[in-house]
C-alpha cells in the first residue's frame, strides 16, 4: 500500500511539474512561460502565427512540457487552443492531462475517426487536446501526407492557436516534415545537456526543411539565489 502511495504522489508530481502554468500560474516558472508567449505573438508582427510546432535536438529536453505550458498559457490568455501530440513514437500528452488515447491524430490520418470525435476537452477553459491516437507502423509517411496538410488547413481553420508536439530533430525527420507545415518552430534546449553542436545541426536541418525557426528556450538554467529554474526565448 504504501509503494503505490508513493508513485501515486511521484505521479502527482510528475503531472504538476509538466502543467505548472495550469496547476501553479503565479509561480516564476509559469510567468516565464507567459514571456515566451509574448516573444512567440512579437515574432508575428510580419505575418500570421496560427500553429507553432515545438521540437528539440535530443530525448529528454523539456520539449513536451514546454508545449503543454505554451499551449496552457495561450488558452489563459482568451485563445481557443489545440494541442496536437504529433510525437507519434513516444506520446507523452496524454499522460500529462491524464486523457485516453484510443483515439487521436493516428486515427484521424487514417480516416478511422473524424477530427470532432478524437479532440478532447481538458481541464483548462480554451484548451482542447488532439492526443497521438495508437502509434502507427509509418509516423514520418503520414505526418508528411496530403492528409496532415489537409487536416493542419481545416484546424487553423477552427482554432486561435495551433501548438504541436513533435519528437526530437536529430531522431528522427518528423518533425521536419512537418516544420514548413508550421507558421513557426521553436527548438527547446537544456541547459547543461544539450551539446552546442547536436543545437547548430538542428537548426540547419530546420532550416533546409524550410521551417522557420521563431526562437530558442533554454531550459533548466540555475537563477541565483532562487530553486526555480529559468524558461526563455531568443
């Protein structure tokens, strides 16, 4: 009883770390958040920013939390928001809002599901999920198809903002495929992990992709004197 006490608790926490801007928003880490948000919009002046994908160089960046939290902080601000988990390997957003997953981007792709029965409701008022449905044999075949290009159309269509979850540049080339897709890219380091030269490739193969890179958050960096850690964009 008391094990599953306590990973009862780490999942408490888990979950609260990766929805701060929902679960805690006066927090500093929540207002940084807010901050990229600023940045993001700012970044717009030239043109439309309707759907931002978010990726990073490597596994275990920060790169699903930041898109739960820019995605939780556009819904805060009055925005009808759509998180889509595009991470069609390792799917993390349904866990994060503790939401099933037999249905979601996966099926919609494959026309086992129209858009309306797969998008969720979650707990934060203007937020709505597109979980990554069950993980199919081919993800970089279908976010790359005429199919995801189409359904991208119709969402921008629907929603304010569009934010994406996609799996790390340097593993695989979804979210590459899916980058000149996208208004806008933001690439998530970490501070201390992400090794300068995995960064500048990342960028050049965005780049060659045609995506148009709207910032950099650097994650994990100490602030002096504080426990908080410092979220920002460049």
């Amino acid at each position: 009883m008391a094990r599953k006490n306590n990973l009862r608790r780490m999942q408490v926490a888990a979950q609260n770390r990766s929805l701060i801007s929902m679960k805690n928003p006066k927090s500093p880490i929540s207002e940084q958040y807010r901050t990229i948000r600023t940045n993001i919009e700012f970044s717009a002046v030239d043109g439309e920013m309707n759907k931002i994908l978010v990726t990073s160089s490597g596994p275990g960046e920060g790169k699903s939390t930041t898109t739960n939290n820019l995605a939780i902080v556009f819904a805060q601000q009055g925005k009808k928001v759509l998180l889509i988990d595009a991470d069609l390997r390792k799917p993390t957003t349904h866990y994060s809002f503790r939401l099933e997953n037999h249905t979601g981007l996966s099926n919609v792709l494959t026309n086992k599901s129209t858009l309306g029965q797969a998008v969720r409701e979650t707990e934060q008022e203007n937020l709505y999920v597109l979980t990554s449905g069950p993980i199919p044999p081919n993800p970089a075949e279908l976010l790359g198809s005429k199919m995801m290009t189409h359904l991208l159309e119709e969402i921008g269509q629907l929603f304010d903002m569009v934010i994406i979850d996609t799996p790390p540049v340097l593993a695989v080339t979804d979210a590459l495929v899916l980058g000149n897709k996208c208004d806008g890219v933001v690439l998530v380091t970490s501070s201390g992990k992400t090794i300068n030269e995995a960064a500048v490739k990342s960028k050049e193969l965005l780049d060659n992709a045609q995506a148009k890179i709207v910032g950099v958050v650097l994650n994990n960096k100490k602030i002096e004197n504080t426990q908080y850690y410092y979220y920002g964009a460049n």
